[in-house]
C-alpha cells in the first residue's frame, strides 16, 4: 500500500516497524473502508434481487396474457368474450357478456378469478322476466399475486332467504286482451304485478300470470307459485 510504503520511507517513521504495528494499521484501514464497502455490496445485492423480481413479474403477465387469450367456455355458448384494448402486444382490458342465471355467472366468475387477476371497470346488469340477468362487464388486468381478494360481481346476493308462502297472499288476477296482471299482498303490503315484475323488498320477479295462479322466480333461479285457490281455501 501506498500509505504503508510512505510510513517505511519516512524519516520520522525510520524505525523497524514490527508485525504488530503492521496488523494494527491495516486493521484500522478496514475498520474505516467497512462501512462503505458493506454498503456498496447491499446496494448490489438489492439491485440484485429487483431485477429477479423484474424477471419474475414479466414471466407472470406474459402467462396471464396468455391465459387470457386462450380463454374458453366451451360448455357455456352464452358466454360472449372479448380483449378490448391492449399494450405492447399485451391485452390490458377484456370484455365479458351474456344471458343467465345468477348460478351460472357465479361459475363463470369463480372460474375466471382463479386464473387472472382482474379489476372492475364498468358494468351493466339487466333482469330478465324468467330470472335470468344480462350482463356486460369490462375488466382491466391486475397485478399478478399469489394472494388475491375474493370479489362478488354478482348484481345481488346469489342465496335468497327461505320462501314462506304466509308472507303472500294472491288476492285477484285480471286479464286484459293478451295481458294479465295481478294483485297480490307480500308482508300485509299490496302490489299490482305483471310479468316481467321485480320486488326488491323480496328479491322475487314476476315469470308468469295466469288466471288462477302467479309464478315468481328467485334470485336463484327457483320457482314458487301461488294460486288464488289456495287462499281461497285458507279463508274457508
């Protein structure tokens, strides 16, 4: 070393120095190189680990990416599905629409969340008279993780409670033409119905009406009828 070589030439430093001497300066020479050196090897080694990182996440979205475009229903042709948008070759938004029961789309949904990490951008819910829901709606693509947050797409709670007919009461039915409607009670409060007619307050829609009887479809799809005999009867 430089230093080292100095300390032998100098005059001031003419003596021998010894073994000791010799340990002990290049020990303080360390002590004050350590600090720096550690951490120009920690800024390496995290450098390191980011661009492993980098390494990891690309391979990621390039698999989901492909899992996206290779996404099928074959068992579902009610399902119509499209990337809406991309970037560098790389799909970012992708479309998803269609006509079913709330059980249905919730298969469908459980499906796609497993593979793709996906972000809600806009929806469109439309009720059908027999039940069903038309759906349409866009996604972004997410982070890739491990770990990811269940979400309910679903436009209600795909579980209703228990049907209990003595919350109901088909008062009269009327027929107009080709169209029919009814009245009929739900919790002592009245309603005129039609088909085609939803009831918030019971998470049932209209299906049908006839002359003697109403039919009324759960957010799950299930049917309940109630006929205007049977109340007929219960007044007896």
């Amino acid at each position: 070393m430089f230093s080292l070589a100095y300390w032998k030439n100098s005059a001031f430093f003419s003596f021998d120095m010894n073994r000791s001497v010799v340990c002990l300066f290049i020990f303080l020479q360390m002590a004050v190189w350590y600090p720096f050196l550690s951490s120009r090897h920690d800024d390496v080694s995290h450098h390191k680990r980011l661009n492993q990182q980098a390494d990891v996440e690309w391979r990621q979205i390039k698999k989901q990416a492909s899992a996206l475009q290779q996404m099928g229903f074959p068992n579902t042709p009610w399902i119509q599905h499209s990337v809406e948008a991309t970037k560098k070759d790389l799909p970012t938004q992708w479309l998803i629409e269609g006509v079913a029961s709330l059980a249905e789309w919730q298969k469908i949904f459980e499906q796609v969340e497993a593979q793709l990490p996906l972000i809600l951008r806009t929806v469109s819910w439309q009720r059908r008279s027999n039940g069903d829901w038309q759906g349409r709606l866009l996604f972004a693509l997410g982070v890739p993780e491990n770990n990811r947050e269940y979400h309910n797409w679903l436009p209600t709670r795909l579980r209703t409670d228990r049907f209990n007919k003595d919350d109901w009461r088909l008062v009269s039915t009327m027929r107009t033409g080709r169209a029919a409607s009814a009245m009929l009670t739900y919790k002592n409060k009245r309603y005129w119905i039609a088909p085609g007619s939803w009831l918030p307050e019971a998470g049932m829609s209209v299906n049908a009406v006839s002359f003697d009887q109403v039919s009324l479809v759960a957010r799950d799809g299930s049917i309940q009828r109630l006929q205007v005999r049977e109340e007929d009867e219960q007044d007896e």
